[in-house]
C-alpha cells in the first residue's frame, strides 16, 4: 500500500527560497540535506541573496537551474510552473524584509510570485537581529503570516553577526528540514482517514475491442492515473476496487485495492455496474473506446482476403459515465474523465464544459492529452470542472499529486 504520510520517504519536489540575510550561507545546507534525502530541489534566491552565496553553489547542490527573476525562462512562465509542483516551499534565511513583502503578498521577484502560485505548505525560518525581529512591524507581519496558514521555524536564540546574541539566529539547517517535513506529514495526516469507510470503483486502463482472436482496436492508457487515484484512496481509508482494464499486472502490486481486470468496453461496463451499485464513489479513469468492431471473426481475419483497403465496421458502445450518471443514487460522487487532445487550455475547457453538460456528472476531470502528454507519463495536467462548468481546480504534476487533487475534491463532494 502506498502511503501518503511518509514525507521523509517519498520523493518530494521542494522549492527552497533564500533571502538576504547574513545566514544564507547556511542555507546551503538545508539544499544539500533535502537533495540528501532524495527530494528534487528547486532554489529561488532573491537578488540580495545572492551577495551572500553564489549562484553556482546553489545550482551545483540542487541539481537544477536557479534565477532570481520572472523575466528568465519566460515561455516556461516559471513561477507557475514551480509554484503548482512544489510539495513544499521553504524559506530560509526569511528576512524582515522578505516577511514583510510575504504577508503583502508582493510579487516582485521570482520568490514572490512563486509564493503567490502555490498551494504548498510555506516554512519560513526567519533570521535577523533581535530588534529587527521584535519590532512591531515585524510582529505583525508574523501574525499575519501565521494566521494564513504560513509555518515558522525559529528564530532561535544564539550569537548573532559580529558580538551581538539574543532572539535572531536562524534555526540550524537540520533542524528547519525536519520540522518543514513534519509539516508536511501534519498535512497529509489531515487528508489520511477522510475516506476512511468510504466505497470507492475506479476504472483504469484502456479498453481493447477485439475484431478476431489476435487483433483489437485499443488505446494508449496506461492506467497509471487510474491507480494512482486508487492507491491514494486506499492509503485515505478507502475501500477501493479497481476495474482494470488492460493494466499490466505490476502496476496493481501492492496498491491495496479489489482489482477485477477487464478486456473490452462492454465486460468494463458490466463490472463497472455491478461495483457501482454498492460504491459511495465512482471514478471513471478509465479510457473507454467510443466503438467496437461490429463482427468479431471466430478466425483470424485474414489479409488475402482483403484488397488494397480494408474497412471495419464499427458500432457504438454504451456510454458508461451516462449511464453511471442516470443511474447514480442519492449521496453517490460519480466522477468523469474527460481525455482531450485540444491544446488550448480555454478550448479544452470549453469541450468539458459542453461534456459536463450532456453527462452532468459531480465532477469532470478534464486531461490534456497528445502524441507526448498525458498517455504512458508520469505527469499529467488537468482542470476539474462542475455542473454549471466553472472550473474548481487546476493543476498539473505527477500522477499522484493529480489523484490527491481530486480526491480533495471528492472528499469535499462527500461531506
Ligand atoms: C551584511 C548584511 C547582513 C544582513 N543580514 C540580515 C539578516 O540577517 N536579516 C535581515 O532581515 N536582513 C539582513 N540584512 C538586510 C537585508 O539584506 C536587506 O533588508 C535586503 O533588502 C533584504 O532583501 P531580500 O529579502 O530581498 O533578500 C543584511 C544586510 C547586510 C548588508
């Protein structure tokens, strides 16, 4: 079973952001102990930083690129780029100044706007002189910051630059990784048992709709989605059956779930139902073929039999989100995927919308898929609409952070 709480454990991608305090020397450490520890480790320094520790140090220890602007890497908008796959944000030193510009949420640097693109847990490890921290100004950035949800780690008391000591020092890099990983594993403890009992069908794979004993019109799907979300569902507490369509057997070791494998889209549709009838929540992953070859040969359809071209006559499949929709009982959460090729995320949005209105399921998970996106990655990006269409949640990153942004949101659906 996957488990979700283990922070310390899993590969995270962390973006360790370093102000200008005499401290960011130590700031080095908490890079090098979070790449240590297996993490992926994004470092956003601000200019001021910089005067206090090189830009190649921190690219060296971190592995990955380091700017200080918005205005670097444009085409790649990089402060939403890795203010949406951060699992984590940690700040350390955390100036006055960068307190200050924090709690007024200015975004006048990489820093800053990245700050304002995340949902990730913020740790912040201010350092400064014990004036500076104790002046009301100060203060009242703190409690603003705290009361946003923001996490503080120190300042400790110590010697201080030159002869001076008292409330300022930066708490020691070790210490900042443990308590900014504890923080995390708070926050996954808060997700942990909230589907706790809940009955929960998720469809995988792609389905294969066979023409004679050898051959089948099938998909790219590889399930990975699909049994990301059941392995998150599991490790909330969920009772999780996967109907799993063409999935290869590896990738369903160990998520701890009832899989029932399934070939084509009417034994899908058939398993699906008869799950459903007894699940709170219905997720449909899976890539289901609109079409099925209308004859299926008892022998292998043989090429001299056919000319230059061949056709395949094809009929409709049941539509099994709709019919899941038609059938849903009170209280049941049925959840659609919706695989566009569309590249334009407003367009995309668009062909859900006209999608949640014909099968107004609780909520339609839109995915960009395409020649390289989507199918047999590890990443996905997707937009969650509901009936009505608006858009409650955006996001992209690994197929696991997918699963665990919809399953917030499925949870919500439930309470
Ligand atoms: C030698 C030196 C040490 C400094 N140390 C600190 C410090 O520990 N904490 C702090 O808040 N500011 C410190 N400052 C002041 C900041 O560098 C200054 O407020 C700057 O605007 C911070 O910018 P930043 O937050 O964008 O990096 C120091 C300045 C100098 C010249």
């Amino acid at each position: 079973m996957i488990d979700v709480n283990a922070a310390a454990e899993r590969s995270l991608t962390v973006i360790v952001g370093i102000t200008g305090g005499i401290a960011a020397y130590k700031a080095v450490g908490v890079v090098r102990d979070l790449v240590k520890r297996g993490h992926e480790v994004h470092v956003v320094p601000t200019e001021g930083a910089l005067r206090f520790v090189g830009l190649p140090t921190l690219e060296a220890l971190s592995r990955n690129p380091v700017t200080t602007s918005v205005w670097d890497d444009v085409s790649e908008v990089r402060h939403v780029a890795l203010g949406r796959r951060a699992d984590l944000v940690v700040i350390a030193p955390a100036t006055a100044d960068s307190l200050a510009r924090m709690a007024h949420g200015l975004a006048s640097d990489l820093l800053g706007t990245t700050l304002l693109a995340t949902e990730a847990p913020v740790v912040v490890a201010p350092a400064m002189h014990p004036q500076m921290w104790e002046h009301p100004a100060t203060r009242a950035n703190v409690v603003t910051l705290r009361e946003r949800g923001v996490h503080l780690v120190g300042p400790v008391v110590g010697a201080l630059t030159g002869d001076d000591a008292g409330i300022g020092r930066m708490a020691e890099p070790e210490d900042i990784v443990t308590a900014a990983l504890a923080v995390l594993d708070r926050t996954s403890e808060t997700r942990r048992g909230d589907l706790s009992g809940v009955r929960v069908v998720v469809s995988a794979g792609g389905t294969r709709e066979p023409f004679d004993p050898v051959r089948f019109v099938g998909n790219r799907s590889s399930g990975r989605q699909g049994l990301a979300i059941a392995a998150d569902a599991a490790a909330r507490g969920a009772v999780v059956t996967v109907v799993a369509a063409n999935v290869e057997a590896g990738l369903t070791a160990g998520i701890d779930a009832t899989v029932v494998p399934v070939g084509s889209a009417l034994e899908l549709a058939e398993a699906v139902h008869a799950a459903a009838a007894e699940a709170d929540v219905v997720v449909m992953t899976a890539a289901v073929a609109d079409y099925r070859p209308a004859e299926v040969l008892a022998e292998k359809l043989k090429k001299d039999a056919q000319g230059e071209r061949m056709t395949l006559e094809l009929v409709r499949n049941p539509d099994v989100l709709a019919d899941l929709v038609a059938a849903r009982r009170s209280g049941q959460v049925i959840v659609g995927f919706a695989a566009e090729t569309e590249p334009d995320r407003d367009a995309r949005v668009e062909l859900g919308r006209a999608k949640i209105a014909r099968k107004p399921a609780d909520l339609l998970v839109v995915n960009h898929v395409g020649w390289t996106a989507g199918f047999e990655r590890e990443e996905n990006a997707i937009e969650v609409l509901v009936p009505g269409g608006a858009v409650v949640r955006e996001t992209s990153g690994t197929k696991a952070e997918v699963a665990t942004a919809v399953l917030d949101l499925v949870a919500t659906a439930l309470t």
